[in-house]
C-alpha cells in the first residue's frame, strides 16, 4: 500500500500520512498540491515524501480526497530544500515548504487571465466569400483580412484596430465563417518597454578565463561554487550573459539574483535584450497577476532563465545548470521574515542538490564567502581591471575636522575640495553623484534653551525631520508628527536641527550650485519603480547634471559621463555597535566610487570624513580589499566571530519590559543546560542595541558556535511550536546578517 506524507498549511510541524487511491497512483507525487480530510474538514497541503510503510494502524488512515493540480508545482529537489530550510534556519516544516512558493500560486486565487479570440473557422470558405463581401461588406471584408494576415486575435484588439462594432463580428458567426472562443492571455509586466537585440561581446584575456571556468563547471554537473571576484566596471555582467548562453546550449536552464530588482531596471533589460523571451522576472514590483504568469511560465517549461531577487532562487526548474548571484554580499539577500534565510547560502545548497553550477559575483564579496575560498571550498577567478581598459577611479580622503566649506559654516559639509571639483565638472558638460545614506534633512532636533530632544515615543531614536513635508518622521516605526514651531517642552521658539540627510544635502547643492540641474533619490521621492526610471532616464540623457542619493545610487548603475562622486559622509556605519560594521562601509565605498569614470574620462572621488585613518577607508582609498579582510578575520577569531564561527540570535519583544528580561533570562537558562561544550559559546539574555522599537523592548541572546546545524536542531526543538506568554513574541536568527 502506497502513502503519502502530506504537510498541510498549518503550522504544526509536523506531516501527516495520507493513502494514495489506486486512480492517484504515478500522479500523487512529492511536490503535488493535495486536498486531504483533516478532522471534520479538508485542508490542502503538499505532499512532501511517499513511503510504502506508516507507524499508524493502516484502517485508520484515510486516503487523500483530490489531487489540486495536474502537474506537481514543486519539483522534488525544492521539497528537499524547504525541508532543509527548516531544520537550518529553526522554522516549522510548513514555513520551510511554503517559502518555496509565490503567496498568489499557493494561495490559489490568482487564475490565468482568459479574454475573447475570434478566428476563421474555413480559410477556403472564407477566401470564396470575400469578393461579396468586399463588394456589400466592406467592414467584414476588413475582419476576414485581418484574420487572413493575423490568425487568431483578440476581439478586443480587432475591433479597436478596424474601427468596427459587434454587430459585423457577430454577422460573420452567423454565416459561420468566424469562430469566438477564449484564450490564455500573458501579463507582460515588460509590455511598455522596447528591447533592443544585443549580441555577446568581445572578452578581455580576464573574462576569457572566467568564463572558461564558469563552462568546465556547468559541463562537469557537479556542484562547483566560483566566486567570481571583478572590481567595479570589469564585465561581470558579460560573463554572466556569456555563461547563460553556454547552459542554454547544454539544454539547462539557469538562474540570476540579483539585490533589490525592482530599483535596477538596466540590468533587467540587459538579460532580456540578450535573450528575450527566454526570460521570465519575478520581483515584488510586479503586480499579482503579473507575478502568478511569470511564475507558470517557469513551472511550464516556456522559459529558460529566471531573473529576481530573493524569491527566484526558488524558480521551479528541474534541470537546473547554473545558479548566479550577483552582488552577492548585499544585504537585501537576507530575508527578514521567518523564515529568515539567506539567498546566497540557499543558493549553494540548491546548486549542491542539484549539481548545479554557482557562481558568486562581487566586487566586494562577503568577508563569508572569501573566507569560503582561503578553505578551499570555493574557487576564485579575479577581474583585476575595467572592461574598457580604463583606470580605477582616483580616490581621496577629505578630512572634515580640517577643511570646511568655503561659503560659510552653514556649508561646512560641502568641503572646499568638493566644491571646486563639482564646479569643473559642470563646466566641462560632466556629471557627478553626491551620495550620502542617510534620508531626511535633519537628523536631530533639539532646543538649545532646555536641552529637549525629539525623541520618538515608540522607539529608542530621534526623530528624523523631512522639511519639505515640515514632519518629524521615526525611521524606525515610522510615527509621523507635523513639525512644532517652538520647544513642546520650555515654549522656547529657538528650536534647532541638526544632522545631515540626503533631503538637506539637496538642499545645499541648490544653494552652492544655482545653475545646475539637481536630482534626489531616495525612498521619499521614489515611490515606485516608474519614478526610479524616470530620474535614472533623465540622468543618461543628461539632463540632470548632479544626482544625489542613499545606497539605491551606489550599484548597478553604469552613465559613463559621470566623473565625480562625492561622498558626503563616510562615518555613518562606522562607529554602530555591529562587528560587520567596518566591512560594510568598505563594501559601500567600493560600490558608489566604483560609478565614478566608467567612460572615456578618468574618474575622482572624494571621500568625506571625521575618520580619515580608519582602516576601511584606507582600504578603499587604496583599491585594496584582501588586506582589510585579513586584519579583520584575525581580529574575529580572537573573539569567536563568523566568518570562523557562526552566529545564532535568539530575539524576543513585548510592551512589558520587565516579562521580555525575564522570559529572556529563563530562556538563556534553559538553553545553557543543552548547549554545552567548548562548539557554544552564548551570552546573557542582554537588551538589544535599539532597545525599544514601536512600543516594543527588544532583548536578544547570542550563540556562538562552529556545529551550527547541531544547535539548529537543537534550539529548533527548543523553539517551533513552543508556547510562550502570548505578550511575547520571539524568533531564532541563524546567520544574521544584522546585530541591531
């Protein structure tokens, strides 16, 4: 007798064994969406393993009522992987299999779309036809033409395109020389855009070779991870477009990542340019509709290439070939939601399952995945030079305790030096970039009179003013008040803002450079993909001549006209109490100064700082990164850091501060007793470094260990479908990529 054990859409963690009726057999299979009795009602679930065995008494065991789909929508390599997401990552089964899969194809409301088609019923019937109605018909003599020309075609599109009404389609029908029906019609989220073709480009002798590697490994089958290391501007793009090509000739399909691509329109359209219909994009930019027919194009076998952020990497191929994650120490691969994965390390896990190929691409990679390579579990082929042949851009450090602006104190942020060089830019007809990460206009406001300060009343932050909405914003809860005119506190009317944002930073430039065409972009001004567009299109043409912005400016962005960049500020991430802190902000450097000179000028760029002797800005001052990354992992090891160990946070938030420490507390008692041995070390239930955000105290603990999957289990025992006041909330961090 055959069984299957089915996970249902309750978060129980636990699967359930259901029996296969004899008409389900061949057809009920890993990965099949299945209607099942459960209790007094049914549920649907996914069947995650067959089995002939049960350790139930066979007669009580009822058999599974339908099977949902035809075709199972998750193969069963990605059931394997849901599953190791759970126990990895400490969550439910349900969660780790429903992950697998877009919310509007689990959920089952979203339909394909159908609208009305009209088409011949008899060519030859027609063709004898037309003269008579060509001679007392001209208007369905027009609708036969069409049809002759066009085949099939939607009657919606037929009458706007001849101008005619339903009464000369449904006189047609009638003398049964056209047929209606209903069609399967795509939502092209790209039907907007013009595309044009592009063929491969040449390689430079260093792209050569890492395509080459790339090859051997997409040929071998095996499960070879490359970290594909190029500085800013040496043709990893191409590579990637290259290796892509060689797989679809192996008859594979493949897979590219890339961060936030909502916010990078170029390099969607540079994929869909080079293989156009092959590819199919999945982003929470698109609209539901959209983002159910891009998914059943993949699950249909219609394309080849998958495109996305995080959520790609699920894309349901079965014959995957390649797996690419570019910029693959970005933040944004990260999930913040239970369950918290990271993309880039699923990705090696799905390409190890699979014997896909995975590539890694960065001009900055984590400090995880080079430390991956020193271990001789990676390889690393290097682009040491732009594409072009052109040189690195020329950077500097601004010491701001020693140079301030030359218009006044009210400037001070713009130094001399930045300001000269912006001027000779905008002379010359060139572009520049001012890039600052942080929004708003002022950071702090405060009352010189009595020392009140803003503070948010939910969190434990300042409120962020934004002028042009004279609002005091938290950026943490995002509590919005209307700005006050006087001290809430004393009434005293000399109230100050201080801080710099991007908002102020606009500011300023309008100020400093009156004649210039100045644009900002951050989250406040770009509310939708379209606006990101726009700006960037006005950018390429050269109508904007000074772009400000947060990190959303600071990669994938390639105008080779510009050659400045400025950054405003460097110190921002420094000094956080986060032991990444130092690698992000060499990250960050390297991607905004890495916009500079892409084109035939020689680039410059100014670093701002309070810091100038700060190893992360040297290093990126100097175009080095290795060396900062050896100083840093000597300094981790000392203090059991990842990447030499992994990390483990345990977070818990509640509106009572005193039940979140003491619920805190037990837990870290409790867990102290399991978690033994020289492998752990774990702090005390400590609060977090935000210690209040949105009424809520937060409190965290801190493993550290080198037996990571051994306290997964460990702790996922401790914590799925543990019930706790239900005043507190918690959740396990494996990996986190953030200690705030």
């Amino acid at each position: 007798m055959k069984f299957a054990r089915v996970v249902t859409d309750l978060a129980l963690d636990k699967v359930f064994d259901y029996k296969i009726p004899p008409e389900m057999h061949g057809l009920a299979v890993p990965g099949s969406r299945v209607q099942v009795p459960f209790g007094h009602t049914k549920k649907t679930g996914f069947i995650v393993s067959l089995t002939n065995e049960s350790d139930f008494p066979h007669n009580r065991i009822k058999p599974i009522s339908k099977l949902v789909d035809t075709q199972p929508l998750i193969p069963q390599t990605l059931m394997k992987l849901g599953e190791w997401i759970a126990r990895y990552y400490c969550c439910s089964i349900e969660q780790g299999i429903q992950v697998l899969l877009p919310g509007v194809v689990r959920g089952g409301n979203v339909k394909k779309k159908k609208q009305l088609a009209v088409k011949l019923v008899d060519r030859k019937k027609a063709e004898k036809e037309l003269p008579t109605l060509e001679d007392k018909f001209p208007k369905q003599a027009l609708v036969i033409k069409k049809l002759f020309q066009r085949g099939e075609t939607l009657l919606s599109t037929l009458k706007y395109e001849l101008s005619i009404s339903d009464s000369a389609i449904k006189t047609l029908e009638k003398k049964g020389l056209l047929i209606k029906e209903k069609i399967e019609i795509q939502r092209d989220p790209f039907s907007s855009d013009r595309i044009i073709p592009s063929n491969d480009l040449d390689l430079n002798d260093e792209q050569a070779v890492a395509l080459d590697s790339i090859k051997n490994a997409i040929d071998e089958a095996e499960s070879v991870v490359t970290l594909l290391n190029g500085v800013t501007g040496s043709g990893k793009t191409e590579v990637y477009l290259q290796a892509l090509r060689h797989c679809l000739i192996q008859d594979k399909s493949a897979i590219v990542m890339v961060p936030e691509i909502a916010l990078t329109p170029q390099t969607v359209e540079r994929f869909r340019s080079r293989f156009g219909d092959r590819v199919s994009v999945l982003h929470s930019g698109l609209t539901d509709g959209e983002r159910f027919d891009e998914w059943m194009k993949i699950h249909e076998k219609k394309v080849s290439i998958a495109v996305g952020a995080r959520s790609a990497l699920f894309a349901p191929f079965q014959n995957l070939g390649l797996i690419i994650v570019d910029e693959e120490h970005e933040a944004t691969y990260k999930q913040n939601e239970t369950p918290r994965y990271h993309a880039r390390d699923v990705a090696v896990v799905r390409g190890k399952m699979e014997n896909a190929a995975v590539v890694l691409g960065s001009a900055t990679p984590a400090f995880e995945t080079l430390y991956n390579v020193k271990k001789g579990r990676y390889k690393e082929v290097k682009l040491q030079k732009r594409f072009d042949s052109q040189p690195m851009p020329d950077v500097k450090i601004i010491d701001l305790k020693h140079e301030s602006g030359e218009v006044g104190a009210g400037y001070s942020m713009f130094s001399k030096t930045l300001v000269s060089d912006v001027y000779k830019c905008l002379d010359q007809g060139e572009q520049v970039i001012l890039f600052l990460n942080r929004r708003g206009f002022a950071t702090t406001m405060q009352c010189l009179e009595c020392g009140y300060v803003a503070e948010c009343e939910h969190c434990s932050k300042t409120y962020t003013f934004h002028r042009n909405y004279n609002q005091l914003i938290c950026h943490y809860c995002n509590d919005i008040h209307i700005a006050p005119t006087k001290c809430p506190k004393c009434g005293d009317k000399e109230i100050r803002f201080s801080g710099l944002g991007t908002e102020k930073v606009e500011d300023l430039a309008k100020k400093i450079f009156p004649a210039a065409q100045i644009a900002r972009m951050d989250s406040d001004t770009m509310s939708s993909e379209k606006d990101y567009r726009a700006v960037l299109q006005k950018f390429r043409t050269g109508k904007i001549d000074i772009l400000i912005g947060t990190q959303m400016i600071a990669k994938g962005l390639h105008f080779p006209n510009v050659t400045l960049v400025g950054v405003m500020l460097a110190d921002l991430g420094l000094h956080v109490p986060d032991f990444r802190a130092g690698e992000r902000t060499l990250q960050l450097l390297t991607q905004v100064a890495g916009r500079a000179g892409r084109g035939e000028i020689p680039g410059r760029v100014l670093i701002q700082t309070l810091s100038p002797f700060h190893p992360a800005l040297q290093s990126a001052k100097n175009h080095v990164y290795e060396p900062f990354f050896h100083e840093e992992i000597d300094s981790r090891k000392i203090f059991f850091l990842p990447p030499d160990t992994h990390m483990i946070l345990i977070h818990f938030s509640g509106e009572d501060e005193n039940l979140v420490s003491k619920t805190a507390a037990n837990f870290a008692e409790a867990l102290s007793k399991v978690l033994i041995g020289d492998d752990f070390q774990m702090g005390d239930a400590v609060p977090s470094p935000i210690e209040k955000v949105a009424k809520k105290f937060r409190y965290q603990i801190s493993i550290r260990t080198t037996k990571v999957m051994k306290a997964s289990l460990i702790l996922r025992q401790a914590v799925v479908g543990r019930k706790i006041d239900k005043r507190i909330k918690f959740y396990v961090d494996v990996d986190p990529y953030s200690l705030m």
